[in-house]
C-alpha cells in the first residue's frame, strides 16, 4: 500500500489495521501519525527489527530526541518504558517485558500522566512512578 493511503486509512479506519510493516523512511513517517493519533507522541514506541537477527534491531520512542523540550520536564517518558518492553521481549527476556509493562499500566491507570495526555506530572514523577511500581512487584 502507498504511504498516503496508509495515512488515510490510519485516520479514517485504524480499527482495521493490527500491525504494519514498512520500509525504514515509510514505517517513520507511518509511526509519527499512529503516536499523534493515540494521543500524542510521547506514547508510542517503535522498533526496527531484523527477524533473522542477521543484524541488530534497534528500538527507540517515536518522538526521539525531542530537543525542543530538552530540560523542561514535560517529556513523557510513557514511550521509552514502551519501547524498553519491546526490546526486552526481542531478547527474549519475557518476563521482565511483562514487569515493566504491568508497572507502565498501573502508573498510567493511576493517572500519573504528563501535560501532553492531560497530566500534571513532570517527566521525573512519572519514571519516579514507574521505580515504584517495579519496586512493589518484587514484593
């Protein structure tokens, strides 16, 4: 499928869509809309994976480096966690993706949610958040 009518029916339809698969320039572009569409970038990981593990995979938030709000905290860490889940589960450490996962759901269904998702938390209260829900499992 053509990346415009990919974005078309990511914003039309994205009911109809489970997983898509791209080239690295198309999947980039395709990934920026999915984190917009749900809400906002700082949500959404990604990963560029070698399925024969010929070469490495990376893994990275879609929002990347974010400079223009480098020091601020207000950078929504939710994606990072993400993405560290991804790559945990690719290295075939499931149990300790699921961990982090469930910390990530327990932080967000508390609310503990940056300015970009409607929250008050700064960067540091939501990955403070996270250190204690992961804490808290190990009990």
């Amino acid at each position: 499928m053509l990346v415009d009518a990919m974005t078309v029916r990511m914003t039309l339809k994205p009911q109809s869509l489970d997983t898509i698969v791209g080239t690295n320039l198309h999947a980039d572009i395709l990934s920026d809309l999915a984190g917009a569409l749900a809400g906002s970038l700082g949500v959404a990981p990604t990963a560029n994976i070698n399925p024969e593990r010929d070469f490495p995979s990376m893994f990275e938030p879609i929002h990347g480096s974010a400079f223009d709000i480098t020091g601020k905290g207000i950078a929504n860490p939710v994606a990072t966690f993400w993405t560290g889940a991804q790559m945990l589960e690719h290295l075939g450490e499931m149990e300790g993706a699921a961990r982090l996962m469930r910390a990530l759901e327990q932080v967000c269904a508390a609310g503990v949610l940056t300015p970009d998702v409607g929250g008050t938390a700064t960067t540091r209260d939501v990955t403070a958040a996270m250190i204690d829900a992961i804490h808290s499992s190990n009990v």
